[in-house]
C-alpha cells in the first residue's frame, strides 16, 4: 500500500482497495510546496491515466490555474507567496473546477472555512494515496466531469430556477449561476425530489457517499451556502428547512 505524509516519515494505510477505472484522460493540477509530496502524487496519478501538472508555489498556481481548464485541482494550504485560501477564494471568481485541500491544518474551523471558500473536500496530511483516488473520484462523479459522454438533455426546474443535466449548469432566468460539486449536487437532490424532506444523514451519504456518524456541521455550511448563492442571484428562497427533520425543496 502506497502512503503519503507531511514532512516525517510515518506511514500506514486506510485499508482502501481501487481499481484503475480511469477510461479518459483527465486533466489535474497539483499545488503543492513540497516536491516530494507533488512528484509521488503526479507519478502515482498518471500510472492511474491522469494528465498532471503541478506548482511549487501560490504564484505558479495562480498562473496555471488562468493558463488551462482542468478537471480537479489537488491543493496545499500552506505555500509560499499565496495561501490555498487565498487561491481558491480567487479561483472562484471565474472557475467551478472542484478542487480538494490536502493539508496538515487539522482544526475543525479551518476545514470549515476552506469548504465555505468553494473546496469540494478536504483530506488531512498525512494520507493514503489510494484514499485521495476515491476520494477524486468522487468529486469527479458529483462534478460530472468524469462522464465520458453527456445523455441526452434533461432539465430539472423550479420556476425560472432551471438545472441541464446534459451541461451540469444551473440558470436562473437564462443567467448561469456558480456553484460549487457538492452545492449542484444537492441542489438536483432537492430538484429530482420536490416534495421529499431530506435529513442531514441522507445529504451526507447521498453528496459525501459515506456513513454520517455524527453532527460536523458540514451540511449546514454547504445548505447556506447553497442557499445565499440563489437568494443572491435570483431573490428567492429555494431551500426550507423542516424543523427537527431536516430540508426540502421550497414551494414556489
């Protein structure tokens, strides 16, 4: 089993067992100061048919991230020049590209605050390389960009609120709005089932595609996140909460 750390040299394994499932080639950008960690992670990714490409440091990134499109970014917090703070907060400006922190940062409110920023997941040093393969893939699968052909186009509506399957976009009166993999993925949770109230477990294990064992207020940051980014750009509230339950569709 092949493991990744921080700066040390202890290892162990999670125990998760992947196939090389990878058809088509995807692009990924890793951002990471130190060049051991980014030359294993580039090595293993492309033995597993990634297209790689890595920054040493927070102004290489910024230049990488503006010079193509990629599927996923893999990100480090603590980098020269620019913070992965920093750097996601401005690549969502202009990008939904998912992208997941792997960092040694291990407080709940920085986790917190990287996933308000825009970052799909978040995986703490020091870690197994096979889990950061599932974990991409299932970042890949929400964000759809690890379809290799798009079906036909369906469109899940509320209103002027409409979501295309076919190009994974979500509109609002012909107008895009920008959300993050896992905000578009309960957001077509809700869609596909308008009357259904959803509980905090059922999100969780429907977008995290793991078991929720306890209150980690993750739900809560990504539900209002989803929530302010439509209140903002179409005035209306798209998401109730049910009190005691959980959360459903709004009626119009």
């Amino acid at each position: 089993m092949e493991c990744m750390g921080c700066h040390d040299t202890e290892v162990y394994g999670m125990g998760y067992q992947v196939e090389q499932r990878i058809e088509v080639s995807r692009k990924v950008l890793i951002v990471e100061d130190d060049k051991e960690i980014s030359s294993i992670l580039q090595t293993f990714l492309e033995q597993k048919g990634y297209e790689v490409w890595t920054a040493l440091d927070g102004h290489a990134a910024t230049g990488q991230m503006k010079e193509r499109e990629y599927d996923l970014i893999l990100m480090d917090l603590m980098l020269p020049f620019k913070s992965g703070e920093r750097l996601i907060k401005e690549l969502r400006e202009y990008s939904q590209t998912p992208v997941i922190v792997l960092s040694a940062k291990t407080m709940m409110e920085t986790r917190l605050e990287v996933l308000r920023l825009g970052a799909d997941d978040y995986i703490l040093k020091p870690f197994d390389l096979e889990e950061v393969l599932v974990r991409m893939e299932v970042v890949l699968r929400r964000s759809g960009a690890g379809d290799e052909e798009p079906k036909e186009a369906d469109v899940l509506s509320c209103g002027e609120l409409k979501y295309s399957l076919a190009e994974n976009r979500v509109t609002f009166e012909g107008q895009e709005i920008a959300l993050t993999a896992k905000e578009m993925h309960l957001l077509r949770l809700f869609l596909e089932n308008p009357e259904k109230v959803f509980t905090k477990a059922n999100l969780y294990e429907a977008v995290w595609n793991d078991v929720y064992y306890y209150e980690d207020n993750t739900i809560n940051v990504h539900i209002s996140n989803l929530r302010n980014k439509l209140k903002k750009a179409t005035g209306q509230d798209f998401v109730e909460t049910v009190w005691g339950i959980g959360y459903r569709l709004k009626e119009s």
